[in-house]
C-alpha cells in the first residue's frame, strides 16, 4: 500500500480523498492555487504546495508541474479526483513515464471511451444495449441528414467528444436539421475542438440510470448497483438516488452485467460508471461511461456499506477487489442534493461572496468501510467552512448533502427535514429550490425522467410570497433584543435614571415605533409599542398582537406572537436580518432611519455594495475629483436605494460597474485613491 498520495484537485473531492487516505494512514499532498491559499483542502492534507495562479488551465490542469510536485513530495501516486485531469489520458501517460501511479483506468480505457461514437461502435461488438442512431465517422451534412430521416424524429444531436450538455440539439423534424446541425458543430468545436457529432432516436421522458463498475488488474470486474440521476437541469445532475425507484430485480442485474460487459470491452480497471438511458416500459441503452469516480458516488457508498476511494487505493496499488459480486447487497435507500451557490430564479445564474453564516444540519458519522449502515445517517461532503468564498474561477458547489432511510420514503422525509435546516448566509444558494424539489409530487412519487424540472416548473418556481407576520416578528424580536444588549452597560451604570432604559419607559403614554423591512419583492411597514413585559406587535394593516421572547440563545430566537409560539434563527448581517423558520429563509432588510439621518452610505468608507443588488445611477466618472461624503454611485437593493458616497477627498481612479449591472454583496463599485 501507498504510504503517500498527491491529490491533484480541489474542494470537496480533494477534502473526501483525503478523509479515506487519513483513516487508512496515508500520508497526503495538496496542491493548490493562488485563489485557493486558505482552501479547506489545503488545511486537510498533511502537506500542500502552490502550482499557480486562479485560473484552473495555469493551476490545476497542469500535469507537469503536478507531477514535479509528486515527485519533490516523494508520493507515490496520484489520485485526480473527478474533473480536471482526472480523465485525462496523457496526463495519466505522464505519470506512468514519472514513475508514479495514477489512481484511476488505463490510458487506453480512457481513450477508449473518450469519443462517443468509437465508444458506441465498441459497445455494440460487445452486445451492449445501444439507442438506434449513426455512431460512425461520416460527418457529410447531407449525409448525417439522411440518417436522421432514416431513425425518425426526433433526433439527438450530440457532439462526439462531448460532456455537459455541450454540442447537444433536439430535432423535432426534418425542416429543422441544417440549423441545428450547424449550430451543433460550432458549440462543440468551441467546447472541445471537435465538431463531430453523433444522431440519435431521441427517447421521450428517458430516465437516467448509470451502473458503478469496480475492477482490479487480476481481471475481477463487478458492479455495485445503480443510481438514478434522472433530475436533470441543462443535462447537468442536481438530485441523484440509489438504488433506482422501480427497479426490478431481473433488470437490474441484466443493466450490472452489460455494464460489467462495457467494462472488460475496453480493459477497464478501477472505479467507473456505465451510463444508460431507459425507457419508461424498462428497456435500456448505453449512453456513455465515465472513466472516473463519479460526483454521486457516495449514494453507492451508503447503500453498500462500502469505501469506494478505498477500493480505488487499493486497486492501484495492485490488491485485489475487497469484495465480489455475491457479497455485496443494497441495503436501505439513499439520496444526494448538490448544494450550489446559484440563483435558480434566475436562471441557475453563479452566486460568488463570502459564506458569512453556514449552518448545517446535525450530521451522523457515516463510517464508511464497514459492513453496517447507521440508522440515522445524514452525510455532508464539502470543500468549504464558514467564512470561506466561492469564487468565480471554479464550480460553486458548496457542498454535497446526502442521507439515508430505511426506505425511499424515510429518505425523502430526512432529505427534506435536512435541507429546513441548512442555513447558509453571504450568498445565493439553490437550498430552497431542492426542498421544493424534494417535497414535490413528482419527486416524491418517483415519476423520474429528465424532463421533471421542466414538467412541473410552474410549482418548483412559485411567484413570490410576503413574509409571514412569524419571521417579521422573529426579525423584530432580535433586532429589540440586540438593542437591549448595546446599552445595556450604560442602563446598569444608571439604574435609577429612566431615560437610560431600553424598556420604551415613557412618561403618562407608551412608545410606540415603526420598522420598516423589506425583500426583494415587498416592502413591510411593522409596528412596535413597548409595554413593561412585551410589546404590542403589527404587520402593515393587521390587527396588533402581543409578541414576548421567551427565549434567546446566541441566534436562536422562542417568541410568541399572539397564541401562536415560533423558534427560529435569526443573523444580523449589517442592516439585513437573515430569519431562518419554519424550514424557509427570509432576507429582510431593515431601513435604519438613523443610518440615513443626515448621511450617505459610505461616510464610514465603504466603497462596496452593502447587500446583493443593482447599479442604478454612476454620479461620478474616472479621473474626477472628489470631496469627503460626495455621492459616488446609487444602488438598489431590497427595495431601499443606498448611496455609495466619497469616504474622504480623492480621485476616482475607475469604475467598476456601470448602470444595470447586477453586483453581489461585497463587490468593490469603484477605485478610490484617497487625496
């Protein structure tokens, strides 16, 4: 066995690697980029090296210098992870050459099914299941043409050497096949340098099943069950399930045997996935195989008690498979989330900022290896910790949430109790819309194709909805109560003076106030009269009602409203109250009357956005001369405009944004050289 790995990647896989090598007493060896200095994954491993700048073509997809870093490290092999180079076959070459062993297949496996269509032609030799198409070198338009009329629409069009949804058309009809067929060419020249593609019957409402194969160099080869990643957003997985809903026990073992099939055809060796499409009435067909370990992996992990990094190690250093096919059995059902920092409202646009709260729910060891699966297990897999950025430079997953049942229905129910108590706060996430996912009809009743999201889009992406009068009345709670701690030395230090008092004490009337929140979408006008015990609460025209805090711990927060007792987490972030209740996450912003008495945003000297918004007005041009308190740049933001003001004399030296951008929490609006 190795005694030290190098891990040639990043995140959340480099920090899962890293984990299994730790328990099995292997030495690790982090590489990492300039914008990855105080990554999670640099602190994990036992010793880490910088390879180069951000960008992942001078870092992390430079085999030489990681192979030079493997080599001056003295580890012994190289485990790629997924992405990157992790299918890269000349890098596994180089570290062949270098003396060095790479956890993943043989070269030649990865060349093999590198390219879509020479990987069908091999498949179909072996008598793997293949979808009705052309898979073969003639790339002459008005042949592909033909072929397409030939296999009947609609067709799929998809690039030879692609991934990702990347060079990828649906063709409706005959009409449409010259444009598209361009347009398919293009995008996967651009994307691959490759424009040949591949045509095929397009399956309607397919579900997405793939086989995790296993094999070592003494010619064992088996599987270890399915998954179903059939909930799909642009080709691109977001919940995946093993073992798949439905699934009989004969096809199951004749979708493992193809796999396994799939495998030897191309002399496979170590962890890969065979991927199939299926038809709804069972029938299925080779689609492509992955030549890595695969994001969802850890669904197959909990399902079969196994380590799966651990069988990759020890595979390559020549062990024999820990287990063989009659010893392995699915027990329970498991589910896993992609927790991302993106907009799904908007388009699954990036989110980039700062995880400034990050809550999780409690996680359950899952100690994997071992041939029992706890009862009760919810699995985190991340790459980050709170306070650390996602970036633009690389994928924004934040974290992989993953659990287990019994059954499918216990599964969903934790799934669903473990995303209510996710918690995170600095930037957009999709938490939401994967609890509506989950909790949907669709999903729940296991009605799976890859078109869900698309089918039922109307109630994954519902309008807006008003805060509820709870979580205004948490937000006003916690802003009262922060109030009380501030001056509440002061108070002490005169405890006969009334006026000292944050109680609302007035003379012969009682202190009544408004707070003014607000979201994205509406704006909320509360009322606040101060009475000895509690206060009288309102929220714009409803009736009063009495709102005390029974309890406050740190940022969890008991109040009741009325009759009704709420719990809830509340963070203060600037002039935002994050509320956390009742599984749902309200951003309310609150409109400081004092912050704006007399003075801009930045008197303080920010010169950066205080919150998510818009660029709404640029006062102040490149080169130009300022005063203290001069207004620079106007923004909106949760309904209110903030002034982005001169925090002393100087000169603009640029601007950064200009009007209508969308700019995220944090962003520098403008180069300020101070006078």
């Amino acid at each position: 066995m190795f005694t030290k790995i190098l891990i040639a990647n990043r995140g959340e896989i480099a920090c899962r690697v890293a984990a299994t090598a730790r328990r099995m007493g292997i030495k690790t060896v982090a590489v990492y980029s300039e914008a990855d200095a105080n990554a999670k994954h640099v602190a994990v491993c036992d010793e880490a090296v910088l390879i180069g700048p951000a960008a992942a073509k001078e870092s992390y997809l430079c085999g030489d210098k990681i192979i030079a870093v493997a080599k001056a490290t003295g580890a012994q092999a190289i485990h790629p992870g997924y992405g990157f180079l992790s299918e890269n076959a000349e890098f596994a070459d180089a570290c062949a050459a270098a003396g060095l062993v790479f956890i993943g297949p043989p070269a030649s496996a990865m060349r093999a099914m590198g390219s879509k269509s020479a990987a069908k032609q091999l498949m179909e030799k072996a008598n793997v299941p293949l979808v009705p198409g052309y898979h073969g070198e003639q790339q002459d338009a008005d042949f592909l043409h033909a072929q397409a009329d030939k296999i009947g629409y609609p067709v799929l069009l998809k690039a030879s050497a692609g991934g990702g949804g990347k060079g990828m058309r649906v063709i409706e009809n005959s009409a449409q096949f010259k444009d598209a067929l361009a347009s398919c060419k293009r995008e996967a020249i651009s994307s691959f340098g490759d424009d040949k593609v591949l045509a095929e019957k397009y399956l309607q409402r397919p579900r997405h099943i793939e086989i995790q194969v296993f094999a070592d160099t003494l010619g064992n080869c088996i599987y270890l069950f399915e998954r179903d990643c059939s909930v799909q957003r642009r080709h691109q997985k977001v919940l995946e399930e093993a073992p798949a809903p439905d699934m009989p026990a004969e096809r199951r073992a004749a979708m493992g045997e193809a796999a396994v099939a799939a495998a030897r055809a191309v002399g496979y060796v170590g962890a890969g996935t065979v991927e199939f499409i299926a038809n709804q009435d069972g029938s299925f067909y080779f689609m492509e195989m992955n030549t890595r370990l695969q994001v969802e992996h850890p669904v197959t992990e909990m399902i079969t008690g196994t380590d799966l990094v651990e069988w990759q190690l020890r595979v390559a250093a020549g062990e024999p498979l820990p287990k063989q096919q009659h010893e392995l059995a699915i027990k329970g059902h498991a589910i896993e989330a992609r927790i991302y920092a993106e907009n799904p409202e908007k388009g699954f646009l990036p989110s980039i900022g700062t995880l400034r709260h990050l809550g999780t729910p409690g996680a359950v060891s899952f100690e994997l290896g071992g041939d029992v699966v706890a009862p009760a297990a919810v699995r985190i897999d991340s790459g980050v910790r709170e306070g650390d950025a996602i970036s633009p430079f690389y994928d924004p997953m934040i974290a992989k949430l993953i659990v287990w049942g019994a059954d499918r229905k216990q599964a969903l129910a934790r799934m669903a109790q473990a995303l209510a108590q996710y918690q995170i706060v600095g930037l957009a996430t999709n938490i939401a819309f994967l609890k509506r996912l989950v909790e949907g009809q669709a999903f729940s009743a296991a009605d799976l194709d890859t078109g869900l999201i698309e089918r039922n889009h109307d109630s994954l992406f519902p309008a807006a909805q008003p805060a509820p009068a709870t979580a205004l009345a948490l937000a006003a709670a916690a802003l009262l109560a922060g109030e009380s701690r501030t001056v509440a030395a002061p108070a002490a230090a005169h405890a006969a003076d009334p006026w000292s008092h944050t109680t609302g004490w007035r003379m012969n009337q009682s202190y009544a106030r408004k707070l003014a929140f607000a979201d994205e979408h509406t704006a909320y006008d509360t009322f606040v009269t101060y009475r000895a015990e509690d206060w009288l609460f309102s929220a714009s025209s409803a009736a009063p009602q009495a709102l005390s805090l029974a309890t406050h711990n740190g940022n969890d927060y008991s109040i009741k409203l009325g009759d009704q007792a709420t719990h809830g987490t509340v963070l203060r972030d600037g002039d935002v109250f994050h509320v956390f209740a009742n599984g749902a996450h309200y951003q309310l912003a609150w409109n400081d009357p004092m912050a704006h008495a007399g003075e801009t945003e930045s008197e303080g000297g920010r010169l950066t956005a205080p919150m998510p918004g818009k660029v709404v007005s640029v006062l102040a041009s490149k080169g130009q001369e300022v005063k203290k308190g001069e207004p620079l740049v106007i923004m909106e933001a949760m309904k209110m405009e903030h002034t982005i003001a001169a925090p002393h004399d100087g000169v603009i030296d640029d601007i950064l944004y200009g009007v209508g951008d969308q700019v995220a929490d944090g962003a520098p609006l403008l180069a300020f050289k101070t006078a």
